[in-house]
C-alpha cells in the first residue's frame, strides 16, 4: 500500500513542483497557464477520454451504472446543500455562494485525477470516472453556477448555456465515446496509440499548468478559507462514504467514488471568479490549499478504504 501511494503521489508533487518553480524563473506565466489549460481541455483530455471510453466493453459501461448514480448524487447534492447554506444561513451574496459551493463539490477530476486515477484504478475505469464528472459538471453544475453569476438585467438562457455546453470538445468525446461504446462496436486495438499518443500528455500538462496557476495567484489564508478546504477534502468524501456504507454499497465502487470525491477543488471555480471579479483571491486560495493538503488527506483516504 505505501509503494501504491509512493508512486501515485510523487509525480503529481513533482509536476506541479517543476510547473511552480518554471513561473518561479518567469520562464511561463498566467498567459502560458491558460494556454496549456486550452490544449489540455480542448484536445489532449479529449483524446484520451474518448479513447479510454470506447475502448472498454459494452458490459462494463453498463455495469458502471452506479458509479454515475453515486457521482451525480454526491456532487449535485454537496452542491445544493452548500448553496442554501451559505445562502439562507450565513446571508452570502448568490454569486459568491455559488462559488464557494463550486469549489467542494467539484473536483479536478480531468486534471490531477487524470493523472492518478489511472494509477489506481486502471485507464478504463479512470476515462469512464472522467467521463462522467465531466458530464456532470459541464451539463448540470455550470449551468446553475452561470445563473448565478448573471449580473441583474443580464439574459441567461439556461438553452443558450446547454448548447454551448455540447459545444465543448471534452463534452463532446465523453458523449461520443459512451454511444458507441454502448452501440457495441468496440474500438479495434490497432487505433488506440491513434488517440493517446497526443492524451497521454493530458495529465502531466494538466498538472504543470496548476503549478503555474498556483505560484501566479495571490495567496491567503483565513477561516472561511480553511473551512472550505477542509469541507473539500475531507467532510465532502467523509459523508458519501458513511452514506455508502449504510446503504451497502459495494467495497470495489465505494474505493472509486470515496477518492474521486477527495481528489482536491477544481480550477473551474478560480477561472470564474477571475472571469466575474468575485473574491477572486478567496476562491484561488481554496484551490491551492486543497492542492496542498491532499497530499496528506488522499493518502490517509487511500490507506483507510484499503
């Protein structure tokens, strides 16, 4: 087991070190971050996913029902609970809420769980795992996040958000590769080095831009912060796992959905705080101290679900 973590760890500190220390040297900056970030989400990731997706069998797609159900149930509802909380119980302003809920709820499963889910767990279930928090995210929390965003007087059609959503390409590869997977036509293994020749950078790149994200942003700490943080490793992943072990979920799918949960916040919530000039420092320094501490909290996950 700590020969399981050694390995799953020590590249994802390493690459997020080296992309750290390269914004360090000025060798890249923001600019280049959202540049990596573009060819990651845009093309390397959805290579990748497509490729793990339809290349795995028809049964076990369907066997992964529950896995859905169980990602859907967990970050939707960690996201509503929270939204009201902050809302109704602490007088949040609605955008800022939104935010805050965003950052527990949504794990950057395409980018540091694109590199260490594929350790654990093996490349098909991992792509079908990123397949489907993408599906989740993209097609059910964003949506409500940008209608809470919208400032007064501003039309947000919740139509106009969907059709940009399938727009997306990594959207677009999770839905292509579940239908023809699901349509049975397996994906011959003469093409698969067609696809991951350009994914496999996915993960490493994914994790270098986080570096560089995480050295350019300004960085606070203060009790909301450390709240967030600690919701987001380690009271978010705790509850699905009590929850599952009450209703008795099986070991193999608790594993899954348990340490996709704990996997830390997502750059989504930083990149629309930025976007809309909402506690913009507050929102980054939840990302980088999630980044930080589940260096301690995955590995303490890992070792207690065995």
């Amino acid at each position: 087991m700590l020969q399981t973590l050694l390995f799953a760890l020590i590249p994802i500190i390493v690459t997020i070190g080296i992309g750290y220390f390269a914004a360090y040297r000025n060798d890249f900056d923001d600019h280049d971050s959202q540049q990596f970030v573009k060819l990651v989400m845009n093309y390397a990731l959805p290579f990748s996913v497509f490729a793990g997706i339809w290349g795995t069998p028809r049964k076990i797609i369907i066997a992964d029902i529950p896995l859905a159900g169980w990602l859907l149930v967990g970050m939707v509802g960690c996201y509503i609970v929270l939204i009201i909380a902050y809302r109704f119980g602490f007088r949040l302003p609605l955008d800022l809420s939104s935010l805050r809920a965003l950052s527990v709820a949504d794990p950057s499963v395409p980018f540091i769980g694109s590199a260490i889910l594929p350790l654990l767990f093996g490349n098909q279930v991992s792509a079908i795992t990123i397949g489907l928090c993408t599906l989740i995210i993209n097609i059910l929390l964003l949506p409500a996040v940008f209608a809470s965003l919208a400032k007064e007087g501003e039309v947000t059609s919740l139509g106009q958000r969907l059709i940009s959503t399938f727009k997306k390409p990594l959207v677009i590869s999770a839905l292509l590769g579940f239908v023809i997977a699901l349509a049975g036509w397996q994906m011959p293994v003469e093409l698969e080095n067609t696809f991951m020749v350009l994914g496999k950078v996915a993960g490493g790149l994914a994790l270098f831009s986080i570096g560089i994200v995480l050295f350019t942003r300004r960085i606070t700490i203060n009790l909301s912060i450390g709240v967030s943080v600690f919701a987001k490793n380690v009271i978010f992943p705790c509850i699905i796992w009590l929850i599952m072990l009450a209703v008795n979920a099986p070991a193999s799918l608790i594993n899954i959905v348990v340490l996709t949960l704990a996997i830390p916040t997502a750059t989504m919530p930083t990149t629309l705080a930025i976007q809309f000039k909402i506690n913009e420092s507050e929102i980054a320094s939840i990302q980088f101290w999630s980044t930080v501490f589940s260096f301690i909290t995955m590995p303490i996950f890992m070792w207690l679900i065995g």
